[in-house]
C-alpha cells in the first residue's frame, strides 16, 4: 500500500505509522539476546584464558619440580649426612619383622608406624597396603607432598621416590618411599621429623605431588582437585622477585589480558 | 534466567583466572629463585 503523498523526509513519520503489538516486547527481547550473545562471547574468552592459564601454570609447575629435583640431586651428593641416614635406614629395614607389623593394621589408608627417635630427629616407617601393579609410590597418609626425587641403584633396584612436606621449607618432614622387599604387596614410607602444623586428615586429603610431576593440572571440570592444588601451591610459594624474561614474558601476556578483561568491566 | 547463568558462570570463571594468574606469578617467582641457586 504505497502512498505517493508520503513525504519520506517528514521525521514525524514514524509516529504516524500503525503500532504493531507486542513491538516492546520483541525490542526488549531482542535487547536480552543482544545481552546473552555478549555474555556468551565473554564467557568463551574468559574460559579460553582459564584454559591458557591452567596449560601454562602446568608447564612452569613441571619446569619448577624438575628444576627442584635436579638441585635436590645436587644437594644430596654434596651431603654426606645424607648418604649416611639412608644407610643406616636400609639396614634398619632389613631387620625388620614385617609380619609382626602387618599383623596389627593392615587398613585401607592407614599405615602400620614404629617410630625410632634420634638426636636431632624422629624417624618413623609406615607399611601401607598397595596393589603390586601400581608403580606411583604414593601413599595416603594425610598429608600433602611435594615430590622431589626418584631413584634406583645396584644395590637397591627397587625404585625409591623422596618427599618432603609441602610446607617445606617451614615444615622439616620428609619421606621416602619404596616397595617392601619382603612382602611387594607393600609400599613403605620411612619419615624423618616431625610436622610443626596440624595433623593429618586421613583419607580427606590427597597427595599432590603426582598431578604436578607426571600430569600437570587436571581437567578444568576437576574444580575440587583444582582447588586443593592450588591451595597447596598458594601454601608452597614464597614470595621472591627475580627477573626472567621468558617467564615474565608468558606472565604478562596472562596478566595483561586480565587487566583488558577488568577494563571492559 | 539465561542471562543470569551467564553472568554467574562469567563471574565464576573470572575469579578463577584472577587465582590461576595469582598462583602463575608465584610460581614463576618461586622458579626463578631456583634458578638463581643454580647459577
């Protein structure tokens, strides 16, 4: 229905035109699409970032253990004291009757002790029960650890793993852990002091040290086991600057784009 | 409803990053420490 009268630069026009119903409301849903797409375009980029974020704290994690392992290493040849606890905790195994402490707990998550005390430090062995096709090393023993070595040697061809308290360098304690030679069905941990914090809550927390050193961090989806890693590590850092270009580098781009994300905001 | 999720999941995701970004930086300070010791 085309009038040939309309003046097409009279800007009353519009007014005159018939109203349509429900106009309002599809303007205002059309707004709240505009609204949800925006979100939705925000939403992705964020989680893009988390996911850049998580990839690339992984990889400075993995970079940091190594790193701490190679200078472990290094601190334990220089140390004699060290090559002389571990003799004389491998004699002390071997004089162990094992069938005498297996017979008083053998229960899921708890580890049978017989703690010997020393000048200067407490030295305890935990037997806890363990499949013989897992090779982790990793016991539950309430606490949390950071990972620091893994050896074999001639003498001893059983694979030992080194811990030591993720409250380190507060926290003193530290473990090994081997396979028992007499029974394999058997992980012993041998701790050596004594934990200055709170006690450990067994079977409520989990070991940490193997979603850094083997794996990274886990799935985004895993917010719990996020969680408790990046408690631990919040727990483990210590705050010292230093430059290193690689690294700052990565950190800004990371950090900038926060600050873009918090400008938009 | 929908919009509201989003904000929350945006919210949700956003305190994340500020955390991830948080524990990065500690990280890498923590790793240059040890690469100092080495040196």
């Amino acid at each position: 229905s085309l009038d040939p009268n309309t003046n097409p630069f009279d800007l009353h026009f519009s007014g005159k035109l018939p109203k349509r119903e429900g106009s309002d409301s599809s303007s205002v849903d059309l707004v709240k699409d505009e609204k949800a797409n925006t979100l939705q375009e925000e939403l992705n980029r964020a989680n893009s970032e988390n996911k850049k974020l998580t990839e690339m704290l992984a990889r400075v994690c993995k970079n940091y253990y190594a790193l701490q392992n190679y200078l472990e290493e290094l601190q334990s040849r220089k140390s004699p004291e060290n090559d002389k606890f571990q003799t004389e905790q491998l004699t002390r195994k071997r004089k162990q009757d094992i069938g005498e402490l297996v017979s008083s707990s053998v229960g899921l998550g708890c580890g049978t002790s017989e703690i010997i005390s020393g000048d200067n430090s407490t030295v305890s062995t935990s037997y806890y029960p363990a499949d013989k096709s897992d090779s982790s090393l990793t016991v539950k023993d309430g606490y949390q650890w950071r990972k620091y070595g893994q050896k074999i040697t001639k003498d001893n061809p059983s694979p030992r793993a080194y811990f030591r308290c993720s409250f380190s360098p507060s926290c003193p304690v530290k473990k090994k852990v081997q396979r028992s030679a007499e029974d394999p069905s058997f992980l012993v941990a041998t701790y050596v002091g004594t934990h200055n914090h709170p006690g450990p809550h067994i079977g409520g927390s989990r070991t940490v040290e193997l979603d850094l050193v083997q794996g990274g961090l886990g799935p985004v989806e895993e917010k719990k086991e996020k969680g408790s890693v990046r408690e631990v590590l919040m727990q483990q850092m210590a705050a010292s600057l230093t430059s290193d270009p690689k690294f700052t580098a990565a950190l800004a781009v990371a950090i900038s784009g926060r600050l873009i994300d918090q400008s938009r905001t | 409803t929908n919009t509201n999720a989003l904000v929350d999941e945006l919210n949700r995701v956003r305190a994340e990053n500020k955390k991830l970004s948080e524990m990065l930086t500690l990280m890498c300070d923590n790793y240059n420490v040890l690469r100092k010791q080495l040196m």
